[in-house]
C-alpha cells in the first residue's frame, strides 16, 4: 500500500485529480473498452471533481468512454432532493464533462425492490469487467462508502442502516438537524470496492486521524473497514497532513522516504504512475557525465594539423550529444515540471 502525504486539501486534490486524470488517459478507452472509475460523494472529492472539471475544459481528459459507479445513495430521499448523491454527482462532475448519462452509474433509494436494485448494480459492474480505478473516501469511524463498523470485509452492495456517528457526521448537509438524515442507504460493499484493479482513498482533515492510524498501523478489521485496503495489491491512500495526527512520526516519515526515494534517487522519469519502474532506465547522473567527457574530449583533440573537415565532424558528433543530451533533458523536465506541479515535489 502505498500512502502519499500532502500539506492540505488542495494539494490533496491535485494530486488525486492529476492520477485519476493520467489513468484514464494512460488507459486510451474506447466505446469497446471503456474506462470503469468508481466514485465517492462527502466533502472530501469535491475538489478532486472540480479539479478534473478544469482538466476537461482545457481539452486535457474525455469522459466520453468512460463509465462511472458510485458508492453510495441514502434511502427514501428523492433523486433531486439538493443532499442526495445523484444531485452531488451531476452538480459536481457530471454535468459539466462529456460523460453520457448511460455511463452513469448510482443506485437508486427509491427503487421498490431495494435488494433486486443492489444485486443489478453488482451484475452491471461485472458485465463491464470489473472495476479499473475505485476513488473512495471515509467517515470519521473508518467506513468505506456506507460499510460502517461490523460490516462484512466481504460484504457485496446491499442496504446497510447508518451508524449513530454517521448520522450525526452527514447532519452538517441537513442544516444541522439529525432527524432529516436517512437512516438507510444502499452501498456498495468492502469486497466491491477491493474487486477494484486499483484502490484510492482520500483522506483529509484531523477528524479522520483516528481512522487513518488504525487503517495504517494497525491489522485488518471490520471495525475500521477501510483497513481492508491492506490487502489489495494496489492500493494508495492520499492524505493531508491534518490526517497524519494519529500515526507515529516514524510512519509518516517511512512513507514519505518512499517518495523521496522514488523522485531523488530513482528519478520521475524512471517511473511510472503507480511507482512501478518502467523499461529502460535512463541513469541521469552517467548520462552527463559521459555528455561532458566527450565534449572534453573534443575540446583536448583540437589539433590545427588536422583538416577542417575533421573538425566539422567532430564538433558535430559533439553538437549531436549536446542536442539529444538537451532534448532528453527537456522531455525529463517537462515530465518533471508536470509532474512536481500536481505532486508538488522539489526537483
Ligand atoms: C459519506 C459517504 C462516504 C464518504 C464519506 C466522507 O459517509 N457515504 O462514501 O466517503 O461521507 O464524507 P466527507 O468527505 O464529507 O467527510
């Protein structure tokens, strides 16, 4: 697992909006082959969303074959009711990218048969081949989607009844008064979410600490669902340092030497998104130094007896070093410059 510390929400938000951004780029959908994205609600994603709103605009990402599934909707509150998860979504995302309304997946509170509705979603996911890159967020009490406290580590999308601390958490969205939350919802469950190739969890803000050391230092457990990340092969929690309050300062600083170790030592350009080393390594540092050797070279074997046509070659063998030597440069710093800018690191 890995864990990527950012100052704040902001940076938080741009890292997660860039990653998601490159992957579904990276990815090259087609109509035949779209992109499956899942996708959360609460006030954690919004800049992510709003941040990927821009990336559109600037002609940066397509939504149009991709195709999205959210984690969760309450029960009994009207599709256009201002708090409920499909106004969230439309108000927040959808309504401003090319995604087609039927790629558009949240489950529906007021389906009559809630459990036909929840087994169709499951069905629906799988049809698509599963799930590529699931963005999830979490409650205060380490929920995944609505997977509150107790629940099943294998739990499939099902109606779930909304833990007190919810109730009072989600208050905040019904101008404070905890009679107007549902008290149900559907969600997807913990074993939908790690059915994902790929996980990513945002975590910001000291509220949330408890929730994060639990899920980092310490086991697996249903009473922190989102602890099941340890088990997935791919999974990435992005988190402020607000969230880091909880874990010990020897956590933050292990996770953080993985980054540096990754961007200093190893070089950007050496990796890929999902810090994998990609082929053909280019060592930097050997690069120019050979760069300079044969410039010195050429420099030392300057000898007037030889012809002039000798010296046109060399200087351009040496100018051909100097040029590709440059223009991979240039490529490793434009990656860099991208790069550092969404993940805010200091070449
Ligand atoms: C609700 C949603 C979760 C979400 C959580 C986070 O509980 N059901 O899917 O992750 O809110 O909310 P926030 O980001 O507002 O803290």
């Amino acid at each position: 697992m890995r864990l990527i510390v950012r100052q704040d929400h902001e940076e938080v938000a741009s890292y997660v909006a860039y990653y998601v951004k490159e992957r579904i780029n990276q990815f090259q959908p087609t109509q035949e082959r779209p992109f499956v994205l899942g996708l959360a609600t609460g006030s954690s994603p919004i800049l992510v969303y709003h941040k990927l709103v821009d990336f559109y605009a600037a002609g940066q990402v397509s939504f149009e074959h991709v195709v999205t599934f959210n984690t969760d909707e309450y029960v009994g509150l009207p599709k256009d009711h201002p708090q409920s998860y499909h106004t969230f979504m439309w108000n927040h995302l959808f309504k401003h990218v090319n995604i087609k309304k039927a790629n558009v997946h949240i489950l529906d509170g007021n389906a009559s048969n809630l459990d036909e509705e929840c087994r169709k979603f499951e069905a629906e996911i799988a049809k698509l081949g599963g799930i590529e890159l699931f963005l999830g967020g979490i409650g205060p009490d380490g929920h995944i989607a609505f997977n509150e406290p107790g629940s099943s580590l294998t739990s499939r999308t099902r109606v779930k009844t909304l833990a007190y601390e919810t109730i009072i958490a989600n208050a905040r969205f019904f101008g404070g008064d905890i009679s107007r939350v549902p008290k149900l919802a559907l969600t997807v469950g913990v074993a939908t979410v790690m059915d994902a190739r790929e996980v990513m969890v945002v975590i910001t803000g000291a509220h949330k600490s408890l929730a994060l050391a639990k899920c980092v230092e310490e086991g697996v457990n249903h009473m922190w669902t989102v602890s099941a990340i340890q088990m997935h092969p791919k999974g990435l929690i992005v988190c402020d340092e607000d969230a880091t309050l909880e874990l010990h300062v020897k956590t933050v600083k292990y996770f953080k030497s993985i980054e540096h170790v990754h961007h200093s030592i190893i070089g950007p350009h050496n990796l890929g998104l999902q810090g994998n080393l990609l082929r053909n390594m280019v060592d930097t540092n050997q690069a120019a130094k050979r760069r300079r050797r044969l410039m010195l070279q050429s420099l030392l074997n300057n000898d007037d007896e030889k012809s002039e046509e000798e010296d046109e070659e060399k200087k351009a063998a040496a100018a051909a070093v100097e040029e590709a030597g440059k223009k991979r440069k240039r490529s490793n710093s434009t990656y860099w410059e991208e790069t550092s800018a969404a993940l805010d690191v200091n070449p």
